[in-house]
C-alpha cells in the first residue's frame, strides 16, 4: 500500500529508445497507455570504475543485435569498448546475452552478468548469471546444473575467485575458474528461507539480498527465516486453467505472528552455521540489517523491535559469537532504516543517519558508540547520502531546505565544521539526482523539473562544471511541448495548522469568469508525496483530465514523505486516516474559498493504495465536500494489511485500537453519498482483494449503490496482461465523465 503508485508510471519507459514518426498536437489515452508515444529516454546503468578515472555503461553494438558494455573516460571522453556483445555469445548460441544488469569484480577483470530475469513480488531478482573472464573471454554460466533462472543475488567474493548466490532458499558457493559448486546451506525450502527474505522483509525493510561475504573471503552472513506459524493468505488464479489455483504466500498480517529470523555465519568452503543468539523474541524484534565491519571479523547488526521505535546496534564476533550494543536509536513515534553506513579512520568511526535533533542529519559515531558527533546540521533533511568523500573531507548529500518539492546537491564537512554549501547551481530549478564517483570528483546529474524530461550529463565536483550532456530527451520535450498543454502551477494551502503544498493543472483554454469541476488527486499516507516538482512522466494523466475540462489538483497532507522535518512526518503516527483526511478535506475547503473558478458542487476525489484508502476515507467522513471518488488498490480496514507497516505508523493494535477502527474507511461506509467507485486486482499480493470485498459487503449491507470493477489476476499495480493499462484509464475516464461533468459553466 504505502509504495506509492505515481499516477503517470505506465507512461513511462525507463531505457527504452523511442523515436516519433510524427508530432501529435492532442493527447490521447492510446498514446499515452497503449502506443508509447511519451516513452522516456535514460542513460545507463552506470558504473564507476575503480581508478574513479572512468564509468562503464551499455550500448547499442554496431554489428549485433546485442549491447557493448563500454568504458567513457571522464576527463576526456575517449571512448573504450570493455566487452563487446560478441564476447557474450554462450557456447552453441548466435545471440548474445540479454543484459539486465552488471557487476565487476574488485579488481575489474571479471564481469558478472545478470539475465534471463523473472519478478519475485515487486522486482526481477531471480534468474540466470554468467561469469566472463575479461583476460581469457572465458564465458560461463553460474549454477548450470541448478534450475533454471532460480539464481538471486550472485555476488564476486573480495578476491573474485568464487561467487556466492542463493537458489531456492539455500546459499551456494561456485569456484569460477573450474565451476565447482558447494552448497553450503541445505535446510531451505518449506518455512525455511536461507539468504533471502519473507514477503514482509522484503516490502516493508527493503531487505532482498540475504547474505554478505566476509572481508578475506572466508565466511558468508547470512539471514534465515522460518515463517512456520505466519498466516498464510490465499490468493485465487481463475483465468488460466479450467480448475482455479490457489496462490498462497505466508503474510503477517497487524497483531499476527512475524516470522522468526536470526543471523549466522558458515564458512565459504561449507560446514556447520553458527548462530548469534540475539536478546528479544525473534518473532516479535526484526533484524533489519546486518553486515561486515571492513578489514574485520565483526558484523554490525540492527535489531527493530516490533513496534519499530527502538533501533538496538550490535557489534558481533563471528568466532566467538559475542556481541555488544553499541548504540541505541529511540523515537516516540517509529524510526525509518536507513543504508548509509560508512566507516572511516581505520574502521574507528562509522556514519549514523538519526532524527534525533528533529531533522534528518548525518552522525559521526565512534565504534564504541560513546562519541556521536552531527555531520550535517541546521533546519533542513539530508534527503538522501551520494557520496562519502574521507580523503577530500566532505560528504555530499541531497536536501532542500528552501522548497520541499525540489532537490539539490549539498556538501558538508565529515568533521562536522562549518555550513552546508549548496553545490547545485541554481539554474537547475527543480530535482536533482546524483551518481557520484567514490572520490567525489565526477557525478552523473539527472535534472527534471515539471516541464522537463530527465536530461544526464557528467559533471565534474566540487565546481559542478558540466563536462557532457550524455542524454537530454530532446525529443520527448518537444513532443511534450508541442501538446501546449497548461502548465502544472506549484500553490501553498494554508489550512490553519500548517501550510501545505500542492499543485494545479488547469485546462486548455482556461476561463476563469467560469466554473470548473475540481479533481483532487491523493496519496496522504508516509511512503510517499504526490506534489513534486519532478518530471513524473509528465503527469500526462492529469494532463489528460485537465485537458477534457477538469481542474486537477493534488495536496500533500501532514505526514507525507518530505523534507519537512520530524514533527511533520510523525504527526500522522497513530492516525493513519485519520490526520491526513482532515487535511485534505480543510485543503478542499480552503481551495474553494480562495479560487472563483471552481465549482464547489462538483468535487471529486481519488487514489491508488493508499490514496485509495484516503479517497475512501475522505468520501466517507466528509460527504458534503467530496460528490465522487474512485479507489484504486486500497486497504478499507487497516488489520487487514501486513503487520509491518501498519504497526509502524499505527502502533500496536493492543495499544491502538481506536484508531485502527477510526483509521479504517470500512466502519465509515454507511456515510457514502456521493458517486463512488471501486477497482482492484484479484492478484494482489500487496493489498489484498479481501479488502476490495470486505467494502463491497459493508456498502451492500448499508444498501449503497456504487461502481466496481475487478481485473483477473493483476497485481497492485494492475499493469499485467494484454491491454490492461489502457482499460483501466479509459474505464477511469468513463466514470469521471458520468459522475462529475467536465467543463467550465
């Protein structure tokens, strides 16, 4: 649910190379959903060589229908191919392999290629990989005698000789000079998950990759889990067979048994597991990350606690066994993981991110844990780490603390001396991402803006000096701008209790003598923030409904995901609902009073996951304002969703009861007075389709009359299947037509 699904996703494809036969003057669904015609342009995947001299990335190979991987010299540009689609044909093969991502071994002589993908729940991380020996052209296929495409997360060890990787729930490790494999876990399989994860790690820590080399190569870390006594729900497949197929998968859902997971090392050349016996009930605490401390024998480990409001840091021997707590992070809300850990002088000091000062800074933590000294400081979030620069002293970080809807590069020093310096120069008005080189003197920029399409270009750091623009999606904005569509206009809402942002796209050939019906685009929920000043795959769906005569609007409520600092974040803790509809119904209100323009009769509202729960929420609780919704992919009662999150941001059900009732649009329905509409995918592994008929139940039982529509067999996003993106929008548009009448009056 709280993965938030941007409005314009299916617009867009990353990587993909679209040319356009024409220029189209008017948008259309088919060209959005259905023919590509806005697809996006990117460049990569980069990687920065080890000489930081130089980055790798794919290309198009001149003589096969296959990618080079090559080499650009930053200073220069002088380009190298590194291994050419020929050097990727297997034996007995014509066709090169499909790369779907890459590594290289520590030392740059060995390639790790990544191919023939299938998606586990949200991503593509199992499949086929293969080794190429850049010296010799040795190519070979890992796990050869494994089943097929079941590899996840092969990994070069510190030395390159050998790799290790999971497949079906155990841990292998394969010489890649002679192929010789050894399995060195042989439990897995059943309740039994070896160097991977449950659904529930996986979705709600960010914890896929299970299990971690040691630092000479000697040993492996690893997580299991046994999910025996996790409840398992039941997802039905009814379109593929003659016989349906149940589907199950274990999933915790709130005030329910988590699954069991420790930690334990094993030795690379096989043997017995010693296991850490970490205090607390490992079916009540998750360890939410763990890895080696460089040059050592030690391992870092964090234990959340359920509630996730105490974060425990434990530094553990892998020989003896014995650990300590070193730190410990406490919140009276709930705390956020984070993944930037950086160890520096000798391993003597590592790097904390903490809310602890009420904004996200960076910490310098001494190894012990004694000595905790701010890297960043001031009245701002560190939005995310780029890069760590010990020998140049600095650490550079995205923030904002001027506008939340932008990011810029920033720069503070490690020793925590002096301001933030903005290294950004201001005419890149809007968002920026960086890929920096491990010695901070060379970065990948992506900059967007609303009205802009991702543009890369190589710069050189501290000066942010633009050496090359490697790919500008010159195409895609002319196309774009070429629709003369009204721009999207950054507002602020003042409601009182706080002032919020939001945006507005009026439509083509605005009047403003005349009224407009007002569509509220919502999310409202932690994980996510619908008004940013990015390109968004130029929200060509709000584009598409201001275009056919509505004013599309979307405000982020308290609580959402932005750089607005701890008390704003945490004020929806507890309240998941409840809060945020407040908010959006008091944004409404103040939007109308303000604007002459809208019609304040016709007012609607929807969401998708979460915002289809705050849309149902909003429907239900302030009737009078909101005339249709429509809810996508929602939750209608928060115990019915994973354990994790909910009780991340809602606390325990025994400690909150109320306000998972009063949370909850399913005790509300009976309020519905307005249109409302409800769709859902019945292979929804995320948000259940229970959910979807829990409501349909209640709204019959208080005999409301509503719309609804299922799609066999899709998940969250309901993206799967032939045609399926393009029903949905144009099932979507159909409901808006009929229920809140388009057009100025």
């Amino acid at each position: 649910m709280k993965k938030m699904v941007w409005i314009n996703l299916l617009a867009i494809l990353v990587f993909a190379n679209v040319g356009f036969a024409q220029e189209a003057k008017t948008l259309t669904l088919a060209d959005i959903y259905k023919n590509d015609a806005f697809g996006q342009k990117g460049f990569g995947p980069v990687r920065w060589m080890k000489d930081n001299k130089g980055y790798s990335t794919l290309e198009e190979s001149a003589g096969l229908a296959g990618k080079d991987i090559v080499k650009y010299d930053a200073k220069t540009g002088k380009r190298t191919i590194v291994v050419s689609a020929s050097d990727l044909i297997p034996k007995g093969s014509e066709k090169p392999l499909v790369i779907k991502d890459y590594k290289w071994s520590n030392d740059n002589t060995k390639l790790l290629v990544f191919t023939n993908t299938r998606k586990v729940w949200r991503y593509h991380t199992r499949g086929n990989y293969w080794v190429l020996n850049l010296a010799t052209k040795k190519l070979s296929q890992l796990g050869e005698s494994l089943p097929e495409a079941t590899l996840m997360f092969a990994k070069f060890s510190p030395d390159g000789s050998r790799v290790g990787y999971v497949s079906e729930l155990n841990i292998y490790v394969e010489e890649v000079s002679s192929n010789s494999v050894t399995q060195i876990t042989k439990d897995g399989g059943g309740n039994i998950i070896n160097g991977t994860f449950d659904w529930v790690y996986e979705e709600e820590l960010s914890c896929r990759d299970g299990f971690r080399w040691s630092p000479d190569g000697e040993n492996i870390a690893y997580w299991q889990s046994n999910t025996a006594g996790v409840g398992t729900f039941y997802m039905i497949n009814n379109v593929d067979s003659i016989y349906s197929k149940p589907i199950p998968m274990p999933y915790p859902k709130v005030g329910t048994q988590l699954s069991a997971v420790k930690v334990g090392v094993v030795p690379a050349i096989g043997g017995e597991t010693k296991w850490f016996d970490i205090p607390g009930d490992p079916r009540n605490n998750y360890l939410a990350r763990m890895d080696f401390i460089p040059n050592s024998n030690e391992l870092m480990i964090q234990q959340l606690n359920r509630p996730q409001n105490t974060n425990k840091v434990y530094v553990a021997e892998i020989e003896t066994l014995k650990f300590k707590n070193i730190l410990t992070e406490k919140d009276e809300a709930f705390l956020d993981m984070h993944d930037d850990i950086r160890w520096l002088d000798n391993e003597k000091y590592f790097t904390w991110s903490s809310e602890r000062d009420g904004w996200l800074h960076l910490y310098k933590v001494s190894r012990d844990g004694t000595d905790l000294q701010p890297i960043t400081k001031g009245d701002f979030d560190v939005v995310s780490i780029n890069c760590i620069d010990p020998k140049g002293g600095y650490v550079y970080y995205t923030a904002s603390p001027d506008d939340y809807t932008q990011r810029y590069l920033y720069r503070s020093r490690i020793d925590g001396k002096g301001t933030a310096q903005r290294v950004t120069p201001t005419s890149y008005s809007g968002q920026n991402a960086y890929q920096i080189s491990e010695n901070a003197k060379w970065g990948i920029q992506v900059f967007q803006n609303a009205t802009t399409p991702p543009v890369y270009s190589l710069v050189s750091l501290p000066a942010h000096k633009q050496i090359r623009v490697l790919e500008d999606n010159k195409d895609l904005k002319q196309k774009f701008d070429a629709l003369q569509l009204q721009p999207k206009e950054f507002v602020k809402v003042d409601i009182g209790d706080a002032v919020l942002d939001a945006f507005m796209i009026k439509p083509i050939g605005f009047d403003p003598s005349k009224k407009y019906p007002l569509l509220f685009y919502v999310y409202g929920e932690p994980a996510g923030s619908t008004v940013q000043d990015n390109w968004g795959g130029g929200s060509l769906w709000d584009q598409y409904m201001a275009q056919q005569g509505y004013i599309v609007m979307s405000v982020d409520n308290r609580g959402t995901k932005t750089p607005r600092g701890k008390k704003w974040r945490n004020a929806i803790y507890g309240q998941i609902g409840i809060l945020a509809s407040e908010d959006q119904n008091k944004a409404a209100h103040k939007i109308m009073d303000t604007y002459d323009f809208i019609d304040a009769s016709r007012v609607g509202i929807w969401g998708w996951s979460g915002g289809g729960q705050m849309t149902l929420n909003c429907m239900f609780r302030y009737p009078e304002t909101y005339k249709s919704g429509l809810a996508v992919s929602f939750v209608s009662d928060q115990r019915l969703y994973d354990a994790t999150y909910q009780e991340r941001y809602m606390g325990l059900l025994t400690d909150n009861a109320k306000g998972y009732h009063d949370g909850s649009p399913i005790n509300f329905a009976q309020n519905l007075e307005g249109n409302l509409m409800v769709i859902h995918g019945t292979a929804d592994d995320n948000v259940h389709y229970q959910s979807f008929e829990m409501l349909i139940n209640k709204l019959i039982e208080n005999n409301k009359i509503f719309d609804m529509m299922s799609y066999p067999m899709r998940s969250h996003r309901i993206n799967e299947r032939e045609n399926t993106s393009y029903h949905l929008r144009e099932t979507m548009e159909k409901y808006w037509k009929e229920n809140l009448p388009a057009g100025g009056k």
